[in-house]
C-alpha cells in the first residue's frame, strides 16, 4: 500500500476519537476522518454498508440519518461491534446495532424526525473492513416532515459545514447517477469549504439504474465535470434486494460483474467498485493523516505541554491519604497567604489590566475617595456665615459685643469636626468591602475543595469583621480626640490677630480639604470628551486636559504642545448631568456662578468621561482646587420655582466678626483635615490590613484545624474527581499518539497531490445550476441521441493522479452509436471503422 508504517495511526486515531468524545473539550483537536456527504436518498448509508458486508443502518423514507454517525472499521480476526455510550458491550447480531442507532437516535433527538449534531459513536471490527473512520451525517433535505423545524435544511447544512470545514476532513461527495451531477448539494457544499478540491472525493451511485442507453463514462474518466481526486463509481443493492434480504457477499459479486460486463465501464472495472473505494478511501485518509502530521503533532504536543505539570500533580494520587491530606491542606493554606499578600502588596504576574482591585483600590480609596468624600461635606458659604452670626449673637445674648467671641469660633469648629465622622466610617467599609473580595478571590483556587472554600471564607472573613469594629472606634476616637482641644495654638493656625487682616479671596483657596496647593502645581492631567461642541464645529472632541490651582486647560494632545483653551477657576462650580439614551458615556459640566459664558458662546463646558468612577476622581481634583458642587436646591411650590436663601442683614460690626471667625475656622479645620486624612490610612492599615495579613499567615492554619474534621475539609468534590481522571486519560493518549507518530513519521511515502483541474462548473455558494451548452445535456437520466459524426474530440483535461486516474492507464473504448450520457455531450469520436460497436 506503500504507507505501511501509517497502518498503526488509524487505530490510534480512533482511541483518541472516543477519549476525546468521552471528555468533552478536554482536548481540543480536529482529527483526521472522512465526512460523507450527499442528498437525501443518495445512498450513503448502503455504501457504508457495503464497506461493513452487513446491514446495521436505519432504513425507510424521507430523513433516516439525524445524527452524525461516527463509524470507525478496524480491521480483525472476529467480527463485532460496539458504541462508545455502551462500553464493554459486543453486538454480535447487526440487527441490533440498528435498533440500538434508532433507540440513541429517538433518545436524543425525538421520534418524530427531529435532528441533532451530538454523534453517535459506532465501533465495528471485521476481518473484511480496511482500517477506516468515516462520519455519515444526515442527507440534505428541502421539506420539513413531522416536528421538524421549518428552517431544517439550514439545520442541516449547518451540521454538515461543522465537520467539513475542518482542514483535517476528507469530504466523500456522494451523488446518484440518475440525478443532475451539476446541482449536486454534495459537490456545491465541498466547493464552498474545499475550492482547490484538496480534500473531496466524488462518488457516483445507481450507475444500474440509469436510463437505457445513457452511462456516466466520462464523469468517471474525470473528464466532465472533472475533480482534483476524481470520481469512483458504485453500485448498491436495490430496494428490492434489501426487501430480500440479499447478501452484501453477493451483491458486491454483482457489483464486480456489473462493471466487467458493461461495455462502457468494463476498460475502468479494476478502478470501481465498492472494494476499490474502500481501499482508495482507506489510503486517502493514511496520506491525508500524513499530510496533516506536522499540524496535528504539534496539537499533540501543545496540549500534552500543557497538561504535564497537571497530571504530574495527580499521578499516583490517592485521595483518602491523610498524609496526603495534611500536606495538601498546608499547601493551599500557604498558597492562599501568598496570594493575598501579592493582591494587597502588588505583584508582577497575574496583574488585572480590567479593572483596579486589591491593593490599588485601597490606594485609590485612601488618597482619592475619602479626600473627595471630605471635601463634598463642605457646606454652604452663606449657611456657614449664618451660623457664625447666630452663635455670635446667641453667645453675647441681650448685651452688644465690642469683641469677638472664641466660643463661637470652638462651636462652629466643633460642628465642622463631628461631620467628619460620616467620611472617616464610609472610608472604613469600603476598605472592608475590598478585602472581602479578594479573599473571595484568593479562595477561587480551592473550588476543588468546597468545604475547605466555605470554612476558609468564614473565618478570615469573621475575623476582618471583628477588626471592622475595632477600626471604627479607632477612628471615631480621632475626631472625638480632636474634639477635646482645640489647638489654637498650632503653628499652622493664623490666629486672630492675622485672621482679622486677611482677605477673604486669600483664605477661600486655603479651605479646599487642606490641600494648600501652590498656583502653579499641577494637580491633574488625563483625556476628557468636550461634549457640547456642535455638529457644524465637528462634534463632540476628545482633549488632553490639565488642571492646576489657578486654570483648566486643555490641548491638542498629550505632548502638551497645542493649547487650545486655558479657563481660570474663578466663580466656577460643578454639578452633575444626566446621561443622554444614545451616549455611553457619562457626563459633568462646569459653570459660572455668575451666568457667564465659559468657554466660547457657551454657558457651560461638557465633559465625558467612560465610567462614573472617572467621573468622580475629576470631580475630586476639581474641589481640591477649589471649584466646589453646585448646592442651590430649588423647592416647587405651586407654578413657581424659589431658591432656599433666607436674606439677613448684619451690620458693619457684626459682619466684621463673622469673616474673622470663618478665617480662622477655614484655617483651624485645614489643619484638622490634614492630620485627619494622614492619620486615617495609617489607622485602616494597621488595625485591619496588617492585622488581617498576619493572621492569616499565623493563625488562620489553626482555626481550620479547630474548626472541625481535617479529613472532611480535603474531600474533593466530584467536579475534580472526574478532572483528574479526564486530565490522566487525556495526558496518556496525548502521550501514545505522540510515540505512535514518532515511529511512523520516518516511514512514510509520499504520494503527490494530484493536479488542479478546471472545476469552474461548480460555483462556490451559488445554488442555482452552471451555465451549460445547449449541447451538453445536464441530466444522466434522460436518453439523449450522440452527437454528430466528426464532432471534435474534448480537450485534453488532467485527470486525478495515483489511485483516481480512471483513464491514463486503459485505453478509451469507443462511444456506442445509439447511446449517449445524459449529463456530458457526446464529444467522443466516431467508432473506428476497423472496429464494430456493440449493438
């Protein structure tokens, strides 16, 4: 056969077909088989037959295949059958095997000619098969019969592109002989997927029953209608000699006759029939896995590289083991350490480029968040000025000050302080929150021991919870500490004598959160979406924009070459905009309090942002230099709509004492803020993070072990049982078909590919008919009358190489006169005189 050394590759291929059928995705490789493809009633199933010499397929009219029925023929000294989903049973009886495809097939699919893709995997041994894997998959239809869908034709041709369009895939395109070879649905889905006609093979069928005085002679001398690997020609039992249980034995006997003693096959009878195709098929799919071996080797080698260090782990692994157990138990408790503390401290591998989490969000949380939540506490300025007058009043009572009162100055200043409480525990449960989830994440990779998750999360879980309590009264005693003195005398503190000479102006850009930012420090710089451009301006632009104490510009692009617009801060706020149904971005604007334009002849600047987190760190810069949300609140009542500004007068003196002692509260609570926001990441981080990584490096072993039976945590759950076992079955047969190709890849001979042919009359994806001479009847099946005496010979066309040349080594015989293919003009030459036609 001259691919001896390939003999042994078949087989193994087909353990990997059910070790791989068996396991799902396990392994992800296409492996080298012949799909056998044709229209309803084209006789697929009886050339399968005719390879197994026993009747073992379905029967009957319209669709009888609906699931792909993977067969695999292994050539041996007994005979009989077995499927994959009955392991360990032997069919000896054939008619079993059919009842058993139809109860599978009913089982899955319905019994009322519903289909499905999920195959049926059928085994056969036989002294009389070649080794062989072929798929036959259902026939195309056109008519949906019973609870078919309507659309089953694409459902159909949809399951058949699922196997075809694999390169490893050999196509078998069977056509009967007495319909039109040209619209064949089996040659139009092969030129779709396989253009070059690389990997299909024609088959002709009927050839007996085609009408009188019409043959298919040159479709198989691949001279009309011609394919790169050409045409074999078969002819099956009819109906009639199934209803008659006639004997494959004897049907192939006169199959072998059939092409002997007809007088236009009979020069080619050696290269057609069921055996020979057999045999062409069985070589084929050899030089086809020899063609594919260094592709399907590296696969091999690829997927057993990833799985080594798997099966390493599980080889020799005996779950009751305690010793196992224990060690075991020890080595995710460590691992889970390790991860936790890469996911806090920051790590080189396995870096999150989605989303921040672990210890950058903690990071985020602690220098933008809180800051910002600080800042958004700010209240109004003519609420604040209020407060300030009443206390002064209320502190002097019946009598008139001549001076200013520190008692106000504490009480506003007290009042300041305890809002800091809301801030100071917000900022602790988000921290809380973030390590609950990495714990939840550090503890994905014990999902193969559930206990062993459950009681690992609850633990470490209930202990950041216990530390939760003792972190808030740690940072609630801050703020009460700061309430029980007021420093007046703090060096950063301007004191009264300063406060009563500064310029409100000066000490309104000292009151944003204790950020004292000089005016030239750069606090922010990123892309935002300028969104309120108009369409005939070009729309809406993305900027690169930089914010310092002072202004807020933007530029062409980051290099920072192109300034395109610089806004002073002054009598500027921000507020929210609500996010428009076509946008996916979300939207702030900026504002003059004074109704002037801000940038150009617009009221307000749009910006966009991707995600409301940018939103809110922008909207936190903004306030650290001091452009502060916009706060009116309007209250509707009846049809009109008023501001909540109850109007005061305060007289020169008054007015003089109340701007004394907002400067010195701007000045006390900036002091207050920034010792504040140093002190709570150093509080969160030691009460909690710190806490929370040592107890689990030194304690969390021990509450596992108290917390119950050992060898009940370590019960792995089915889910990593049936791992394990598809991980080692795989990683061997990865390994055998690897040592199988390792012995035969020398041993090989190459078989060249034959040469291309003119295959334009087959159209890839169009369904209608090819264009054809009016000389060159389409149909096999109707008698046609040959064509003129001296009509010109055909052109010379290359036929298949190798085992499908039908015609380079016989000579033609000459054309009948009074018979004449139905499908192909009669461009044969005249008899030769010398020589008498058959009648």
């Amino acid at each position: 056969m001259g691919n001896r050394g390939m003999e042994d590759l078949i087989p193994m291929v087909n353990k990997l077909q059910d070790a791989f059928s068996s396991i799902g995705q396990a392994c992800n490789l296409d492996l080298p088989q012949i799909a056998v493809v044709g229209g309803q009633s084209a006789g697929k199933s009886s050339v399968l037959e005719n390879f197994v010499g026993r009747d073992f397929l379905p029967r009957g009219s319209g669709i009888v295949t609906r699931r792909p029925l993977v067969l695999q023929l292994i050539s041996a000294t007994a005979e009989w059958a077995e499927f994959l989903h009955c392991k360990g049973k032997k069919f000896t009886d054939f008619d079993e095997v059919r009842a058993e495809i139809e109860a599978e097939t009913d089982r899955v699919t319905g019994a009322n000619r519903g289909i499905s893709p999920v195959p049926i995997n059928l085994r056969v041994y036989s002294p009389h098969v070649l080794n062989l894997t072929l798929i036959d998959l259902p026939g195309i239809t056109k008519v949906p019969v019973g609870d078919q869908p309507a659309d089953i034709e694409q459902q159909i041709r949809d399951m058949i592109m699922q196997f075809i369009t694999r390169e490893s895939c050999l196509i078998l395109a069977v056509t009967p002989a007495n319909s039109d070879l040209a619209n064949s649905d089996a040659l139009k889905l092969s030129k779709d997927v396989d253009p070059q006609g690389m990997r299909t093979i024609g088959v002709i069928t009927k050839l007996d029953l085609m009408d009188e005085g019409t043959d298919a002679r040159e479709v198989l001398e691949n001279k009309l209608l011609p394919l790169r690997r050409g045409y074999i020609g078969v002819v099956n039992r009819s109906q009639k000699d199934i209803d008659g249980k006639k004997d494959i034995k004897a049907a192939l006997e006169a199959e072998r006759k059939f092409f002997f003693s007809h007088a236009s096959y009979r020069h080619m009878a050696d290269k057609m029939g069921t055996p020979r195709l057999q045999k062409v098929l069985n070589e084929q799919l050899t030089n086809h896995i020899r063609d594919t071996l260094p592709a399907f080797r590296s696969k091999l080698q690829s997927q057993l590289l990833a799985l080594d260090k798997e099966a390493e782990e599980y080889r020799g692994y005996r779950p009751d083991d305690p010793s196992r157990k224990t060690k075991q138990l020890l080595q995710m408790v460590q691992q889970f350490s390790v991860d936790f503390e890469k996911r806090i401290e920051g790590s080189g591998d396995q870096v999150d480029t989605v989303e921040l989490s672990g210890g950058a969000k903690i990071n985020r949380i602690f220098h933008e968040r809180f800051p910002f939540e600080l800042v958004k506490m700010e209240c109004d300025e003519k609420e604040m000025r209020r407060e300030i007058s009443y206390a002064i009043k209320n502190i002097h009572g019946i009598r008139t000050g001549l001076f200013t009162p520190d008692m106000a100055f504490e009480a506003i200043v007290k009042k300041q302080v305890i809002k800091l409480k809301g801030p100071c525990v917000k900022c602790v449960d988000m921290v809380i929150q973030e390590l609950i989830n990495v714990v939840r994440q550090c503890s994905n990779k014990l999902d193969c021991f559930p206990t062993l998750r459950e009681e690992t999360e609850r633990i470490v879980t209930s202990h950041i919870r216990d530390r939760e309590n003792r972190a808030k009264d740690q940072v609630l005693l801050l703020i009460d500490i700061q309430l029980s003195y007021i420093n007046t005398n703090h060096e950063d503190f301007i004191g009264f004598a300063n406060a009563q000479q500064s310029s409100r102006q000066t000490n309104k850009s000292q009151s944003s959160a204790g950020n004292q930012v000089s005016i030239c420090q750069v606090i922010r710089k990123g892309w935002l979406t300028i969104n309120n451009i108009s369409i005939m301006k070009g729309g809406a632009k993305e900027y690169w924009f930089v914010l310092t104490a002072e202004s807020f510009s933007w530029f062409k692009d980051d290099e920072e070459k192109e300034k395109k617009y610089m806004l002073p801060l002054d009598n500027l706020k921000v507020r929210d905009v609500e996010k428009s149904f076509m946008s996916s971005k979300h939207i702030f604007c900026i504002f003059n309090t004074e109704s002037r334009n801000v940038y150009k002849d617009n009221r307000t600047l749009e910006l966009a942002c991707d995600s409301q987190e940018d939103v809110d760190s922008w909207k936190s810069s903004l306030l650290r230099a001091g452009v502060y949300p916009d706060r009116s609140t309007t209250v509707e009542s009846g049809e009109t709509t008023t501001t909540v500004q109850e109007s005061f007068s305060m007289d020169p003196q008054l007015e003089r004492k109340v701007e004394t002692i907002r400067n010195l509260v701007d000045s006390y609570m900036a002091i207050v803020n920034k010792c504040i926001r140093d002190l709570m990441p150093k509080t969160i981080m030691h009460l909690m993070i710190i806490n929370v990584k040592d107890f689990i490096n030194a304690d969390l072993l021990a509450q596992l072990y108290s917390a119950g039976d050992q060898n009940a945590l370590m019960d792995e759950s089915q889910e990593q049982a049936t791992r394990r076992d598809e991980v080692l079955r795989t990683h061997q047969a990865l390994k055998e078909a690897l040592h199988i190709i390792g012995d035969i890849s020398t041993s090989t001979i190459t078989v060249p590919v034959p040469p291309p042919v003119n295959n334009s009359w087959c159209a890839g994806g169009n369904r209608t008919s090819p264009p054809v001479s009016p000389t060159a009847p389409r149909r096999m099946s109707s008698g046609q009358r040959p064509a003129a005496r001296g009509a010109p010979p055909p052109p010379n066309r290359p036929g298949p190489l190798g085992p499908f040349n039908n015609s380079a080594d016989s000579p033609q015989a000459p054309s009948r006169p009074n018979r004449a293919p139905p499908s192909i003009p009669n461009r044969r030459p005249p008899p030769s005189p010398t020589r008498q036609a058959p009648p």
